[in-house]
C-alpha cells in the first residue's frame, strides 16, 4: 500500500465495484457528463476483473474511500515501448487540496518506472482549470497540438459495413 500525505491507495478488488462505479457517477456529476454514463457495476466488474482490460486503483483516508484511479497500458510507436494512461483520477471534493492527487500520480509514476514504461499520459477537460493548474505544478506537459479523437459503437458499426455501390 502506498500512501502520500494522510492517503492510502491500494489495488482495487472485485469487492469495490460498487464503490468504485458509485466514485465513478461522482465524476460524471462533477465533470457534466452524467448524462453519457453507459456502463454498470457488472459491466465494470467484467471489464477490469475477467478481461483486465484495465486496473483501477483506490483512495483512501483515515480507512474511508475517497478517490479512485483507473488506468491501463498504452504503446508508443516511436519509443517502441508501453507506457500508461490514465484514464480517470477522482478526489472527492472535501478531500482535494490534501495531497490525495499528488500522491496518485507519484504512485502511478512509480508504477510506469518499476513496470519499465517510458510514459503516464492523460488528458483533462478544457474547462477544468483547477485541475490543468494542478498538472502544470506537477511539471506534466501538454500537448496542445493534439486532439482527441473518438469513434463510438455507431461510428465503428458505420465504419464497418462495406461502402455503398455505385448504380450499374
């Protein structure tokens, strides 16, 4: 278990989904997007503990959770090696300023070096000042000349299906 400040982080288990997705509609609320809430707890479950399509961490103070991490490894093409992404990072708003998200972002860089990652990556919404404020004290750098870009189920099924032919 890692700890910085008065925070703990710990792996989380197939026990925490339901606090760990309960974390998650927090940060749908707090970033505006609750609406764009897909998932479930079951689907969560499945995807981080049968397919291990990624790992979440969580946080906790004084034995009570107050933020979770969700990350997963990436591959650079130039450096020919994996790195991570982070995915999410939540701090629960009475326990931000505390050193909760330094601490999640050193131990997430120590994760990258001991797994032999050359980098932690992740992105954060224009409007989030605070947060963008914070990335720039921890000496992240951003990377203004690239977009995200994104195809969703509908995207990739339209994408999918072959091109219309022409009339004979």
């Amino acid at each position: 278990m890692a700890s910085g400040d008065e925070t703990q982080i710990r792996p989380a288990t197939e026990a925490d989904v339901e606090l760990l997705f309960g974390l998650i509609l927090e940060l749908a609320e707090y970033e505006k997007l609750r609406d764009e809430v897909g998932g479930d707890p079951e689907t969560l479950r499945r995807s981080l503990f049968e397919q291990r399509a990624a790992e979440a961490l969580i946080l906790e103070a004084g034995g009570e959770p107050i933020g979770y991490a969700i990350f997963f490894a990436t591959f650079s093409t130039f450096e020919c090696r994996s790195g991570i992404w982070l995915e999410d990072v939540y701090v629960r708003p009475e326990h931000r300023r505390g050193g909760a998200g330094r601490a999640v972002i050193k131990h997430l860089a120590e994760l990258a070096l001991d797994r032999g990652h050359v980098r932690l990556e992740w992105c954060a919404l224009e409007w989030n000042q605070p947060a963008l404020r914070f990335y720039d004290r921890l000496g992240a750098t951003r990377l203004e000349d690239w977009r995200m870009l994104r195809l969703e189920v509908d995207g990739m099924r339209r994408l999918s299906q072959p091109p219309p032919q022409p009339p004979a």
